[in-house]
C-alpha cells in the first residue's frame, strides 16, 4: 500500500503526469466510437492533463449492450453474495494502493488540495467499497405472515442495468456512493462522470477489472451531458438512473424516464442548507470555525454546504468577528501546496458565474470580506472565500446555489425566526443548528426541512446514515442500508402447500 504524507513532492509528480483517457467498455479500455475527444484542463494550472474520450449515444449503446449481457449470463448477478463480497474488498484494497494516483488526478481535474484528495476523497472511497462488500452476506430477507397452508418470501432482487451519471466535486467519492450498493446487489453499471472530471473515474473502472469485476459489470463512459448523460437516460435498456447533480438536470431526468421506459430514478439535488447559530451557544468560536468550514470546504463546491448563515441578534457582531477570522484559513493557492486553504474552482468559466454573483451581492448588500478574483501562476480559476450581508430575504443569493466560495449572512430575533428563514428555500438537504438546550435542539431540528440535520457540527456525513433531501433537493439516499433501495425491486413469492 502507498502511504501518502507531506514528504510526497506533489509539484513534481503533476508535472510528470499522465493519464488513459479511454473509456472502460466490456472489460476494454476504449476510444469513443467516432474517434473524437475532449481534453481535460487542470483548473490550477490552465495546463492539458489528457485527451478523454467523447463518448455519445454510440458509445453508450456498447456500454449498455455489455452491462445487460452480464448481467444475463449471471457472472455477477447470480454469483453470490460472498464472492461479490470478496471481489470489492479487493476493488478497495487496490483504491488504497493507488492512493497518491488517484489522488493527484483528483486534484488535477477539478483543482482541489490534493491534501484533501489523498486523505479524505481516496480513503472514503475505498471504505465506501469496504463496507458495503462487507454488507452483502448480511442482508437478510423476510418470511410474511401468511395463512396456513402458504409460505410467502419477500426477497430483494437486482433491477438489470443500472445509470450513473455523477458530478465534478467529488468525482471519485460520489462514483463509490452509487457504484457501492449497485454492484453489491448484482446490478451491472454504466457510469458517466462529468466531463470536467472523467479521470479517476476512469482509472476506477480499470482498477474494478484487476479486482475481477467481470467484464461489462461496470463500464465507464466519459462524455458531455447531452450526448452521453441524454442517452443514458433515455436508454430503454436501463432500469435504473442514479444521479447526483443540480436541480435542473434532475427535472429533465424525470422527463427522460417517462418518455422512455420509466426507468426508477434516484436523485440527489442541489440545496442551500443554513446554519442557524442561537445565543446560548456553548463555543462561539467553534461555531464559527465550524461554519467557516460548512461555507467554503471543497471551494465551496459541495451540494450541502451551510452557505446560509443566521445569526442570533444577540450574538450576531461577536460571531461575524469570529467568522470572519475563521475564513482566513481557506485562502486559496495552489492545490499541490501544504501551505493552501484552498484549491482553485473547476475551472475559469465556472470562476466567472460565482465572480457575478458576488458582485450582485455587492451591488445590493455588505461585502464583511473576500470575494476576490485571483490569479495564481496562469490560472484564473480562483476566488477569494466570500462574506456577504443585509442582503433583501428574498435575494437569489439566500435562494439560489452558487457552487463557490459564498457566504451569507444574516440575523433573526428569535427561534420561530429562524426557522422560517432557514425554510424559505425550494430546497431540503442538509441543515445545522448550533444551540447548547437540547429541548430546543430536538424541537428546532424537528421543524427544519432537510434530510439531515447536523447539531453543534455542520455537514455530518457518515457510511451509517442516509444522505439526501426532501422538496427540490430530490428523492432517494445515498449512503447506509438505505442506499440498496435504490437498486432493488422486492419481490413476493407466495407458496401455497396446504
């Protein structure tokens, strides 16, 4: 096993880079069927990493073909729990041997610390794949109560052919998150990761076949949304679609399972999460750290990320003061660097969209600090954590994802306040409340609309626990036992013998 510390020169490793942009189709590394490519950018750098496969409907067709015929001949679906089991502990073992790998390519595509990448992203990946391995031979099925003289079983059963389509903020962790549970119930996959982070996605797929994934079990079809993203969708050979991404190409998913086959869909969407901080809070200056780190982890580019922050009137100047000190920790710099807070975002066009949002935000508010356009070495693709109040309620910065560096912040009286602030959103997925009376804790929590809500922390994630939202954040869970739901169908098989 690789064992990734700061002694690792990561400055020299990017500069001797390389990578198979190739698609992963039936067991084969492969060119796009026409031939064509798209280059993957270092947002860090503006430097080529590699030409990618521009994978389109074609191409999704083979990937298709292959998983159902896998699927058919029951070299993995009918393999057994255990010898799944075993074959994805070995997919983690391998994760975890190309640890730095992984992890320079992570931070490569889509900028972030490579710091992060190689201590967080990698390593959850490679538990993720530990644990529901570990899961399969321990998921049991149930015997109904039935009549006399009748046996009823109601098993779970893998749906066929399984759609992924996964985002750029976390290319390789959430690729883990639905590939996990699909493969451990037997399902086979096509996976198509976003174009502005094919990479390790990639190279997951080769490492699934050195694991002794069968061959078509997973394939790996880079290609743009509507091209690649549109024929999975609407591939009437697809039962299911996993997806996590904004609100708006989840709409349009659901419109492409019924005008197909009605394929069952899972749907992680975007959000605007707050982070209600109440006057008897026990630790300030934890809270605002917390929230520091809520807003701008990952540049800000997180689905969940508390990028709302309400304020107890009481407290409201004390906490901005300590906020604001706590975002001097992610000033962003160079990914490859120990010395950075923070990478660049995925790239200068995406740079650009949150550059006019905060200056929207200036127009109509009070920059408290950052929201600067910076630029590192030949890149343009970073910007300074951002903090902005007196914004009007109705703003489309307390409303809208902005996928960057952002913070808002604004004040409430008191609790019945609060949560309706939190509330006026079209959103659901992820709340924080930061209180010291847990008769309020329980009570506040109770009336948040959000599929988690995190106390006295902020984004509490864990294998254990679902993750998803309610309203327009979508419907599904990644994560937990609850994440097989998404890739079963139960089944009754009622046996009359009397």
């Amino acid at each position: 096993m690789t064992i990734t510390n700061q002694k690792i020169d990561w400055h020299a490793r990017r500069d001797a880079a390389s990578a198979d942009g190739r698609a992963v189709i039936d067991g084969a590394r492969v060119a796009s069927a026409d031939g064509s490519s798209f280059t993957s950018v270092d947002p860090a750098t503006a430097r080529k990493i590699a030409e990618v496969s521009n994978c389109g409907p074609v191409d999704i067709d083979r990937a298709v073909a292959a998983a159902r015929r896998s699927f058919a001949t029951g070299v993995w679906s009918r393999s057994g729990a255990v010898q799944r089991k075993n074959v994805l502990l070995r997919l983690a073992d391998l994760i975890e041997v190309h640890t730095d790998e992984l992890a320079l390519l992570e931070s490569m595509d889509m900028g972030k610390l490579v710091s992060e990448s190689s201590t967080v992203d990698v390593p959850s990946a490679a538990a993720t794949f530990r644990w529901y391995a570990e899961l399969a031979d321990k998921l049991t099925d149930e015997i109904a109560a039935t009549p006399p003289g009748s046996t009823a079983l109601v098993t779970r059963e893998a749906l066929g052919v399984v759609g992924a389509i996964v985002p750029w903020n976390f290319p390789l962790d959430i690729a883990a998150w639905k590939l996990a549970p699909a493969l451990v119930m037997g399902n086979s996959v096509v996976l198509k990761p976003a174009t502005e982070s094919s990479l390790t996605a990639l190279l997951l797929g080769q490492l699934a076949l050195e694991a002794g994934v069968p061959d078509g079990v997973l394939n790996v079809v880079p290609g743009p949304g509507a091209s690649a993203g549109e024929a999975l969708a609407l591939h009437p050979d697809v039962d299911a679609l996993a997806f996590t991404g904004s609100t708006e190409v989840a709409k349009h998913l659901l419109s492409c399972s019924a005008r197909s086959n009605m394929k069952r869909l899972s749907l992680e969407a975007g959000g605007k999460s707050s982070n209600l901080i109440f006057s008897d809070t026990a630790d300030l200056l934890l809270a605002a750290k917390k929230a520091a780190h809520g807003a701008y982890y990952n540049q800000g580019e997180v689905c969940s990320a508390n990028s709302r922050i309400l304020i107890q009137d009481e407290i409201y100047d004390d906490f901005v003061a300590a906020f604001l000190e706590a975002a001097k920790a992610y000033q962003p710099g160079d990914p490859m660097s120990a010395e950075s807070g923070a990478g660049a975002l995925v790239s200068a066009r995406h740079a650009d969209s949150v550059e006019k949002a905060i200056q929207q935000g200036a127009s109509a508010g009070t920059v408290l600090g950052g929201g600067e356009r910076l630029t590192i070495g030949e890149s343009r693709a970073y910007i300074a954590p951002a903090a902005i109040a007196d914004l009007p309620a109705d703003h489309f910065l307390h409303r809208e994802e902005i996928f960057g560096p952002v913070a808002v912040l604004a004040r409430f009286k008191d609790e019945r306040e609060a949560v309706e602030m939190a509330n006026r959103t079209q959103y659901g997925l992820a709340a924080s409340v930061w209180t010291a009376d847990l008769a309020r804790a329980h009570r506040v929590s109770s009336q948040l609309v959000a599929g988690t809500v995190s106390v006295n922390t902020v984004d509490a994630l864990g294998l254990t626990t679902p993750f998803g939202g309610f309203r327009q954040s979508g419907f599904g869970r990644d994560l937990s036992r609850h994440a097989i739901d998404n890739y079963v169908a139960i089944k009754t098989t009622w046996i009359q013998h009397g």
